[in-house]
C-alpha cells in the first residue's frame, strides 16, 4: 500500500502454479496461455477482495465452452479446460468472464462481463473490478509461451483507494502508462511477486503489508471420489461393488484414484451408520 493510502497492489507471479495446471490438463498453445492468465486472474482477485474464500473464474466462449479457473483459500489453484466437453474451448470470438464466490452469508456471487473479440484478460477484469465489486482499478495480467507451456506468467492490481486525491491518481496513471508492458517486467525487473510490486509502485513510498504463498493443487481426496460415486443410482453403484476396482481420475489435477470393491463396500456401510 502507499504510505498516503491512495492505492493498494497486489502483484503475483503465477509461473509455476501455471504450468501444473497445465501439465494436469495437458494443454498449451493458445489455450494454455488463456487458462494461465485466468488463473493468475483468479488469484488477483481473490487477494484483492477476500484472502479467505474461493474464487471460481469461467472463461466461456459463445457456445458454452469455458475454461475454469479455482484459487482456493490456502493458496491452491488449479484449472479445468472444458470441463464435460469434448471440443475445445474457442480462442477467438466474443467470451464472457465469469467470476464466482461464495459470501460469508452463505450465498453465492456471480459476476459476469462480455469480453469483446480482441479484448485480453486485464480489460475484462479491470470491467469486472469496477461493474461487480466497484473497484477502480489499473490491471496487467499475462502468459508467455514457452517450456511446460508458459515461460513466465503473472501479473498485478493497482487498487485506487478513497484516500486518493485528482493529483495522485494522474501521478499514478502516468507513471503506469510509461511502465514496460507486464511482459518485460516479468522477464526483466518483476521476476517475482515482491519484485514486480517494488517496481511498479517504485515512485511511490510504500509498504509491503502480507504476502501468501501460492502453489498448484486441488482439493480431491479419495472421501471425494467415494462420495460422489455414492451419488449414483444404487444399482449401478451395486454393479461397482461386484466388479473391479475402479480407476478414477480427477479431472482438475490429474491425480489417480483405484477404487477397490471393499473400500467403496466399507465407506457406504460408514456413511449409512453416521446417517
Ligand atoms: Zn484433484
């Protein structure tokens, strides 16, 4: 934050977190780079409006293909291209950026903008900041293409505050239209979080006020996996528990489940007793 109180910034470099999520997804190229930038998104938005809570970024083009981002509250991430679709996600045309989350009441928020043909991440999330959470806010998110998909990813948020006067904001607007692209910056003088945000509130006095870790990963676990299968109509579940064990594999990491017979027999059993 600067010292005055007329802005906040939250700067993430996302490389690493990128392409696990890629590797899981097996997918690069174009499409890759759109799921790094949106996880990036997602971790940005998360930090700038409540650490605490899991936010959900959806990429859809017009005919409902999307690309699906998680930050989760400590600090994993991961991303879905497509989920329960066969054909890939368009990487051209109009999109919509979807951004959902639960509130401390419990109810869900959604919201949602149009991202024009051409548009990139940072216009789409700048809209989004200012329509759904009224944030006024100067954004730079990108991926460059390279080795395990991406060579470096990342991006941040300038985040006006209530303290900031006329002349500050014109002081802040200049200094961040004369900064290099987020490009540069990422291979140049912002090659980490705490980088980038020393140089891009350089002119200003500032303070460093909390950083998180970030780290690709996911939530499933073998309860998960047995769960949903317990969702299913009886007798097929009845079917799994006369056949083989039941290979699983979770669609957001990649990570293999065998599910024998005797654990799913077991684990139903437990769940009817607590029930
Ligand atoms: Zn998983």
């Amino acid at each position: 934050m600067t010292m005055d109180g007329a802005f906040r910034l939250i700067a993430a470099v996302t490389t690493d977190t990128a392409r696990g999520a890629l590797a899981a997804q097996a997918t690069g190229d174009d499409l890759g780079l759109r799921l790094a930038e949106l996880l990036t998104a997602a971790v940005l938005v998360r930090e700038t409006t409540q650490p605490t809570r899991r936010v959900q970024m959806v990429w859809r083009d017009r005919r409902g293909r999307s690309l699906v981002a998680d930050a989760l509250p400590d600090g994993l991430n991961r991303g879905l291209v497509n989920p329960g679709e066969d054909a890939p996600v368009a990487t051209d045309g109009a999109h919509l950026l979807q951004v959902n989350y639960t509130l401390l009441n419990g109810s869900l928020h959604q919201g949602v903008v149009a991202v024009a043909d051409g548009d990139d991440i940072s216009t789409a999330l700048m809209q989004y900041m200012k329509q759904s959470e009224q944030i006024v806010s100067m954004i730079a998110v990108t991926a460059l293409p390279g080795p395990g998909g991406v060579r470096a990813v990342g991006g941040y948020v300038v985040q006006l505050l209530p303290e900031a006067t006329k002349e500050v904001i014109a002081a802040m607007t200049d200094h961040l239209g004369n900064l290099e692209p987020i490009a540069n910056l990422l291979e140049g003088r912002g090659r980490t979080a705490a980088e980038l945000a020393r140089v891009v509130f350089e002119p200003f006095e500032h303070a460093e006020l909390a950083t998180s870790p970030l780290r690709f990963g996911c939530t499933c676990s073998e309860v998960r996996v047995m769960t949903s299968i317990l969702t299913l109509p009886s007798e097929e579940v009845d079917k799994m528990l006369g056949g083989d064990p039941l290979e699983v594999r979770c669609d957001a990491c990649g990570q293999m489940y065998s599910i024998t017979p005797d654990m799913l027999r077991s684990f139903r059993a437990a769940r009817t007793r607590s029930s």
